[in-house]
C-alpha cells in the first residue's frame, strides 16, 4: 500500500531534463502544482504510477497520443522528448483526467477551458525555473 500522497515514477525517456539530478524534485513539484490546478493535491494521485517515455502513446481512446490516463489502473502516462523539461510535458493535462470524475474523457469539464488557471500554472512554473505548458495542455478538441 502506498503512504498517503506517495505515487510512482517511471523514466523510460531519453530526454536531457529526465537525466537531470534534480528530476525526482521537479516532477513532485510539477505533479504537486499541476493537482492544484485542478483542486486537488498530490494526496488525490496516491497509489498511481506515472510513466514518462519517448514517441507516442498508445491510448484506446485519445487519436492525439502524446498521453494518457487510465483511471482504473490508476496509471499516466506521458510523452516526454519533445519537452524541454517536465512542466512542458502533457503531465498537467494528464493529471486533470485523473482528479475529474471518471477521467472526463471527452474534456466535458469547464476547467479544461480556464485559460486563467492555465496561465497561473505556467507562470508558477517559469519563475521557478521551468518551462511553458505544452499548449496541448490548456486545450484539446
Ligand atoms: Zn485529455
């Protein structure tokens, strides 16, 4: 059993900011932000594992592969090498479908489309030395 708050990372990525010392610490803090953009906190992603890796991804549902969710398995899983750094990966995208109800799978929630909250997270992160949002992120057919 995880700890309250404790989840998994996997990195199957050959991306430089994944080989970074400080990666475990950047991808706390950018799954801490990111739950917070969506109300929730890192306690809500107990137990998931998240999965950065290279190329695309397969996902039955979503046509655009660059992530998915599987709220069952409690799994993410996130393409990491065209990012310049893990706040630039599709992770607080990701991380929405695994606190809205059933994932929200068809992006039916209001906050997909918060441009404000998007850009409170992006600027949270650039001043801390990360990178913009990946403009997937913020909105997606
Ligand atoms: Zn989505």
């Amino acid at each position: 059993m995880a700890r309250p708050g404790q989840f998994c990372v996997e990195l199957h990525t050959n991306a430089p900011w994944a080989h970074a010392p400080d990666v475990r610490d950047r991808i706390a803090e950018a799954v801490a932000r990111s739950a917070a953009r969506w109300g929730g906190s890192t306690l809500d992603l107990t137990g998931w594992t998240i999965v950065f890796q290279d190329g695309e991804v397969d996902c039955n549902v979503l046509w655009r592969r660059t992530g998915c969710t599987d709220v069952a398995e409690r799994k993410m899983t996130v393409r990491s090498d065209r990012a310049d750094c893990v706040d630039g990966t599709v992770l607080p995208h990701e991380i929405g479908h695994a606190l809205l109800p059933l994932g929200d799978p068809m992006h039916w929630d209001a906050g997909w489309h918060d441009d404000g909250a998007w850009e409170r997270l992006e600027d949270a992160f650039v001043a801390d030395g990360g990178c913009p949002v990946e403009p997937l992120s913020a909105w997606e057919p």
